[in-house]
C-alpha cells in the first residue's frame, strides 16, 4: 500500500506565507460594527469556515463583552450574518495581494506528482473567495485537481465531509493513502476525522503568522521558539508530522509510504 493522494490546504500551506490575508479583513470588518478585534483574536479560530470563524470570534468571552458594551445585547447568528457580508469581500480583495506561492511550493508538488500522487486541495475559504485566488495560483504554477470550499458541503472543518468528498472526486481510498497536509488545527482535526496521515506547516502557516521576509529576518534562536511553539500546537491537534513548509512534504510522503510498507497506519503517533 502506498499513498495516493495529497490534500493540501491554501493559505499558509501552499499561498500566503503567515496566511495573512483573512487578518486584516477580520478587524476592518469587526471594527465596521463598532468592535476592535486584535490580529490574535481572528487568528484564533483560523482554518474554519469563514463563517464559522466569524462566530468563534464573536463568541470568545472579550470580544463578546465588548460586544455586549457597544450594543447593548449578546452577539448573535444574525450579526455573524452581517459582519459576513461585509467580510467577504474584503478578504477577495485582500487575497489578490497575498497569492503568492510559498517558496517550494512548485517544486514540492511536481515531485508528489512524479511519486503519482493526485493533488486536491480543501479550505475555510468560499467559492466567492477561491474564485479570485485560484486563477492566480494557476498563473504562478499551482492548479490542483479540485478544491472543496468552506460552504460547498454541510459542515466545514474540523469535520471529514471537505475531505471526504474531495476522496470521492479523486477516485482514492481508503484514508490510509491520503495525506492532509494544513497549517492549523481545524486543518490537522480533518484530516484525522477523516482517516488520513496529517502534517502540520508551521513557519509558513497561521500560528507563526510571518511573511517571507519577516521569517528571514528572524535569527535561528527566534525561528526556532515560533518553530517549537506552532509545532506544539499543531501536535496537540493530533498530527503525524510536523514540518516547517511544504518544500519539506515530498521527504515526509516517502517516510509514510516506508511505514506503510511497514503496516502501520495513520494515528500510530509514540505514546
């Protein structure tokens, strides 16, 4: 048995280098209703659906008193509403200025390709959203087979049914030759809801938050704390592996298929 195929998420996996695009449009969007929100508060809940995220930061003890301080009421489903229709665009215009691939990105895929992997990807983003993103990765390199978006099924992440779907379109089963690979746990929590290997992307995803050159500029001792921090996190969410960037996936896609050959299956993490 060998793997298949790779999941892989977009921002802060493949595009977007610290997935910075969402954070902005977050706190202009808060802030349209009269709310401050910090880059830690919609960080938090990062890798679900949009509107699912909005909700988990509307909903979190201090942004909901000052919620309750501006508005005289609780946060409820109909503001998630509002501040969504004010969200979203944002984030499409947003998205146009954060596209850029993550270094190796290219080369990471053309040799999971090469191994004969299919690619899929899934998302908290929406149809609404990747319909701006995806032509611009198509243009600096990355198309993959499908994306199953935030909204095109029942529930988003941290439930298997993005996953599950984008098996079904790939024609790949069972779960024990998938690989999801994401930078945030929602992300990792798929993948293992859905029977899969899961890596976490640390440096380049959501928990360290950095662009390219921010991260450069860093000196090892800094890298190495984000580096352990973002790990952790990622770790406690249940992922096989944790990596710095997608550049380091092809090593890890052959160490599943040696343990594979070997007999073991995803979740057989050291105790």
């Amino acid at each position: 048995m060998k793997l298949q195929a790779a999941i892989l998420d977009w921002a802060g996996t493949v595009v977007d280098h610290g997935s910075r695009a969402p954070m902005g449009a977050f706190v202009r969007a808060f802030g349209e209703f009269g709310v401050a929100i910090s880059i830690a508060d919609a960080r938090g809940p990062m890798g679900m659906a949009k509107w699912d995220h909005i909700r988990a930061v509307g909903q979190a003890p201090a942004v909901a008193a000052t919620w309750r301080a501006k508005h005289g009421r609780d946060f409820n489903e109909a503001d998630v509403d509002a501040i969504f229709r004010v969200f979203e665009p944002m984030n499409v215009a947003a998205v146009r200025d954060h596209a850029d691939l993550i270094p190796g990105a290219v080369e990471a895929i053309a040799a999971l390709r090469a191994r004969g992997l299919r690619i899929g990807a899934t998302t908290g983003y929406t149809r609404t959203i990747m319909q701006e993103l995806a032509p611009l990765a198509a243009a600096a390199g990355y198309a993959p087979a499908l994306t199953v978006c935030a909204g095109d099924l029942p529930a988003g992440r941290p439930s298997p049914l993005m996953m599950w779907y984008a098996m079904a379109m790939l024609g790949v089963w069972p779960a024990a030759t998938v690989v999801k690979a994401d930078d945030t746990a929602p992300g990792i929590g798929e993948g293992l809801a859905a029977g899969t290997w899961t890596v976490g992307v640390t440096l380049t995803g959501n928990e360290v938050g950095l662009s390219a050159e921010e991260l450069a500029g860093l000196s090892e001792a800094e890298r190495a704390a984000h580096r352990a921090r973002a790990g952790a996190v990622l770790t406690a969410a249940g992922a096989d592996f944790v990596i710095d960037s997608i550049a380091e996936l092809p090593a890890v896609v052959a160490a599943i298929d040696a343990r594979l050959a070997a007999g073991e299956r995803p979740g057989a993490r050291p105790a």
